[in-house]
C-alpha cells in the first residue's frame, strides 16, 4: 500500500509537469501566465521549506518563516492572475482556505517524519 501511494504521489507529479509543460508550449498568453505562476509559486514555496533545515532556529519560528514567505507569495499570485477580487470578505475566505491546506499538508509532513524518527531510533536499540 505505502509503495502504490508513493507510485500516486510520483505519477501525479510527472503527469502535472507534462501538462504544464504542454500548456506553456501550446496554449495562450493567458494560460502561459497561469503556468508560469504556478511554477514560480511552487519554486518559492519549496525554496521557503529550506528553513526546516536552519537547526539554530525553533520549529514554530522555522513554520511561521515558510507559512508567511508562502502566503505572501500566494497572495502575489492571486493578484497577478486575478484569481479572485481583492475584497476583504474574499481575502479572508481565501486566506483561511490557504492556512488550512498549509496546516493539513504540514501536520502530514510533521506526523510522517515524526513516525520516520521513532522507526529509525527503534532499530538503534
């Protein structure tokens, strides 16, 4: 099981990256943009998720770096692509929208390396 949602995970990713470059190749301006977007946001996001690896820093100083650098880089983005009117009713759904995916995806990652750690101490015993 664990081996065919890695497999998922994989096939998603590559599918997504074959799409988008498709995308960018053949289709418009407007959708070219979108693509672009999408691939500098994801480059800064990743790029943000260094910060875990800064040891002297605290976990929640490490989390609060990443989910600010990401939200604003979200909100750029949304404004350069006019995903949605910059009302503050609209900000405040979408940006808890954001906080929650944020959340969800970052007690996964949490919890996994969580239980990676506690496998690999328990072979050292």
């Amino acid at each position: 099981m664990k081996k065919v949602i890695k497999r998922l995970g994989q096939a998603i990713g590559i599918g997504s990256t074959i799409c988008m470059l498709f995308a960018f190749i053949f289709a418009d301006n407007d959708v070219r943009k979108i693509v672009a977007s999408f691939v500098l946001l994801s480059v800064v996001i990743g790029l943000l998720g260094m910060v875990y690896s800064v040891k002297r820093l605290p976990m929640l100083a490490q989390t609060l770096i990443h989910m600010g650098g990401s939200f604003i880089a979200f909100l750029i983005t949304a404004g350069v692509n006019d995903w949605f009117p910059f009302k503050w009713q609209v900000i405040v759904s979408a940006s808890l929208s954001f906080f929650l995916i944020f959340f969800a995806i970052w007690i996964f990652y949490y919890l996994k390396y969580k239980r990676d750690i506690q496998q690999i101490n328990q072979k050292l015993r």
